[in-house]
C-alpha cells in the first residue's frame, strides 16, 4: 500500500489514546545510542556462528562431548547436542578497570541521605593520589575463581605498592627485625598481598604486573598462563587442553601471547567471542562479577575515607598502597562466590551448552526468514513445522518471558 500524501494525518488524541489500549505491551522510553559497527555484529547469525565454533572448540579440546542430534535432555529451552565434560579445564575472564580516588564512583545499592528540603548532601570524597588499576578474574566454567591478576599503572615497580599496606592491622615486631615483613605478610596483616586462589588442590597467589596505562598488555596475558601451567593445575592427559574465551582485544593477537599458546608443550585452546557484544556474553562483564566487584570498590573506597576523616589524620585521601586492600575486599563480594558465578555462565550459555543468548529478544529481532525457521526447530516445545512456525509468531508478538523459563 502506497503513502499517499493528501491522507488525512492522526492527531495527538488518537495517538494517546493508542498508547492507552496497547499499554500492556507497547511503551515509550529515551533511545540509546548503538554504534553502527556493532549493530552489524551482534546478530543472530553471528552470534549463533559464535556458539557453533567456540563449542566445537571446546570438543576439540577434549573438554567437551557432541551427540548425533540435538538433544532435549540437556538444561534449557532449546536442543543442543553439546555437552560440557570438564569445565575445571576451561576458563574465561576479562578487563575490569578502577581508579583508586573516587571520582566517577557511583552510588552504593542507590544510597540515599536525609536532608532538609532544597539541600544536598555533601560527601566528602578523595580525588586526589588518582592511580589507575585493572583487575582480571580468571574464572573456571566450575564456578571457582582461578587466579586474581591486578594490573597497576606506572612504570617505576614499587613493593609498597605492590603487597599493598593495611594501617588498621596490628604491627608485629620492629621494622628492623630480619623477619619482619614475613610476620606482618598475609591476610589481615600489615602487609596483606593481594586474593590467593585455593583451584585443584593448588595454591595460587595473586598476580601483580606493571603498566604505563595499567591495562593488559600480550606479555601479561602470557605470563598469566604461564604461572597457571607452572602450577600444574591442569591433567591434560588424553590430549586434554585448557580452554579460554577472550574478547577481541588487542593483547590477544600479538606474538608473545599467541606463541606461547601454540607452544607444543603447553598448547591452550584459545577462542575469540562475537565483537561489540561482550556486556551480553562475557562473564565477566556480568553484574554478578563487574557489578558487584565495582560496588564493593565503591563501598570500601567511601569507609576508608570517612575513618581517616574520623581519626583526624592530615592526608585521609585514597593512596596507591590501598590498592590491594580494596582489591582484596571487593573480591570477595564478587569473583570468589561460586554459585553466582554459574548463574552468570548459565545465563551466557557457556554451562550448559545450550545456545542461551538466542532466546534475547535484541538479537532475536535480527532474524532472517529463514533463520526464525531454524530456531523454531531448536525450540523443545517444536513438534512439527506448523507448531514450530506458531512458535516463533509467539515470540515475535512479545511472549519472550514465557519462553525463556522454560527449563
């Protein structure tokens, strides 16, 4: 049906009226801003390319099995023939940047403050010493985290800085004692290092790398393997590989890292996920680990402050040597609970292996024709092509909460 122009045009009434009868399914809200290079990227199509190929990956690695035909036994609203064997073998993890002052922090769990009418509350905040910081998760598909790395800008390596400095725990001994810094080194100590990780029966301590800009550079990367196969961590008999799912940083693609991970001794299985949609499969990007790490940051950040404040102390600001403390705190409110954890590897569909980012209705709505017909094929409650067409006119009308609990 052609426009025709001379047609009579609806007026305010009518449209207010239309949003009144269709309220229960249509609202109005303020667009966001998606850059055009990645809404060509995050589509249907991509995204299942990236499922097929990181999955026979997985297989590849032995880590993973693959069945005939898609199967129904599997958790999840739609078939999938993957299976998920060792999930101690396979790891992801990604950048999470802080600064220690604490301009940009948002506010914790939205805090409110009682004031009187036409005021705001002041809160005092320290802006100062800024040093900028990059904390990375290495978090198994088990659940458990693996390694803590933090990545702290500068050039110039200081100690200090490094084992961190907690001016609230008791001091042991005299700093001219020969064993000094070995009774005040630990957990709740003068000197408390960063988070350990207890992973397979090993111990592995907390990474502390060095760069201009404290972001991940292809030798950091590198070397965080390197300390996890140093460890021993894990069997790669039966020509077992470890697995790891990455972003399309650059790190990834330069030599020290690629070399090493095509190495024959320590091969590792190393896949690349979809660009410009990491918020939606990276774990790591996840409010159960992102969110809650940044949250907590913000909350220790905020005490310490206001306890320097109360002590009346002549600089009460963030220093760099709090770095690890606040680490070592918000790590705990994050990375280390495992049943969040797999919550938010369940909900990216990296275990189980069930293809769970197909059922978003912002990736949904780039089907083809024929790609709608495909997924109504991978949908449990399909039976024949009718039903499965029926299925999918279903969700296109809005009924994606209805499907996406299906279990």
């Amino acid at each position: 049906m052609e426009y025709d122009p001379s047609s009579p045009v609806l007026g305010r009434k009518y449209w207010m009226l239309f949003k009144k009868r269709w309220g229960h399914k249509l609202v109005t809200m303020r667009g966001q801003k998606f850059a055009l290079d990645r809404s060509n990227a995050l589509t249907y199509s991509n995204v299942k390319q990236m499922y097929d190929q990181v999955y026979d990956c997985m297989v590849s690695a032995g880590v993973a099995h693959v069945t005939d035909e898609p199967s129904k036994d599997f958790p999840g609203p739609l078939k999938t023939k993957y299976h998920l064997t060792h999930p101690e073998m396979c790891l992801v993890v990604d950048e999470v940047g802080s600064t220690s002052c604490q301009r940009g922090d948002g506010h914790i769990g939205g805090q409110k403050y009682l004031c009187e009418q036409g005021m705001v509350p002041q809160i005092q905040a320290s802006h100062s010493n800024e040093r900028h910081f990059t904390t990375l998760g290495f978090t198994s598909l088990s659940g458990h985290p693996v390694l803590c790395l933090i990545i702290i800008a500068g050039v110039r390596e200081l100690y200090e800085i490094e084992t961190g400095i907690d001016i609230e725990a008791e001091v042991v001994g005299h700093p001219s004692d020969p064993d000094y810094f070995q009774k005040n080194r630990g957990k709740g100590k003068l000197f408390p290092m960063g988070p350990e990780c207890v992973y397979n029966g090993k111990t592995i301590p907390c990474m502390v790398r060095w760069s201009p800009n404290g972001s991940i550079t292809s030798e950091i990367l590198r070397d965080a393997l390197h300390t996890l196969d140093h460890h021993k961590i894990f069997n790669r008999s039966n020509g077992k590989k470890p697995f790891l799912l990455l972003d399309g940083h650059g790190s990834r693609f330069e030599l020290p890292f690629l070399q090493y991970i095509t190495n024959p001794d320590h091969q590792w299985m190393v896949c690349i996920g979809v660009p410009y949609g990491t918020s939606l499969w990276q774990v790591a990007d996840s409010k159960e680990q992102n969110g809650s790490y940044k949250i907590a940051l913000a909350k220790y950040k905020k005490d310490v402050v206001h306890k320097r404040l109360n002590l009346m102390m002549d600089k009460p600001g963030i220093v760099a040597t709090d770095i690890i403390p606040m680490v070592n705190y918000a790590w705990g409110q994050s990375f280390v609970r495992v049943d969040k954890n797999l919550k938010a590897i369940a909900d990216r569909g990296w275990g189980p292996l069930n293809y769970c980012l197909l059922m978003n209705p912002q990736i949904q709505a780039t089907m083809t024709k024929s790609e709608s017909e495909s997924f109504a094929l991978m949908m449990k409650k399909s039976t024949t092509s009718d039903s499965s067409s029926n299925q999918y006119t279903t969700i296109n009308t809005g009924s994606f909460t209805t499907i996406s609990t299906v279990t």
